[in-house]
C-alpha cells in the first residue's frame, strides 16, 4: 500500500467532544485540519518546478546538478 501524498490531522469534535482525539484523513475536513504533505512528494514537486519554469525562464543560466543539489540539502545531507 502507498503511502498518500497528503494527510490532514481533523479536530472534527473539538470543545464539545474532548474525550474524543483527532483523526487522521487523506482529505481535510474544515479549515481547522492541519495538513502534512509527504517530504518525497514535496522535494519531486520543486524540483520539477524548477525544471519546468526555472529552467525555461533562464535559458543562459548553467543548471547542471542543481535539483541534485537540491534534493540534498532538503534531505539534510
């Protein structure tokens, strides 16, 4: 099974259910969730945005090695 890309931590209950904890959802419910979205997924998504339009609006710029570069720096390496 693959883990989601986002989960949300809901306080569906709140004040008037304080026995009852919070769930987690692959959607959000109210503005109140909290969402946490994958590290994987995050880095993929940004190192495909500076692919696509980084790239693309710097034509002379020499990118070699730049998303690797990335990748490890957010990975903490």
């Amino acid at each position: 099974m693959e883990a989601p890309e986002k989960i949300y931590v809901n306080f569906p209950f709140g004040e008037r259910h304080p026995e009852r904890g919070p769930m987690v959802t692959k959607q959000g419910l109210n503005a109140e969730d909290i969402e946490y979205t994958r590290t994987d997924v995050f880095i993929e998504k940004a190192c495909k945005f500076l692919q696509e339009k980084v790239l693309e609006d710097y034509p002379g710029v020499v990118w070699e090695g730049i998303t690797e570069d990335f990748k490890n720096y957010m990975k903490g390496e």
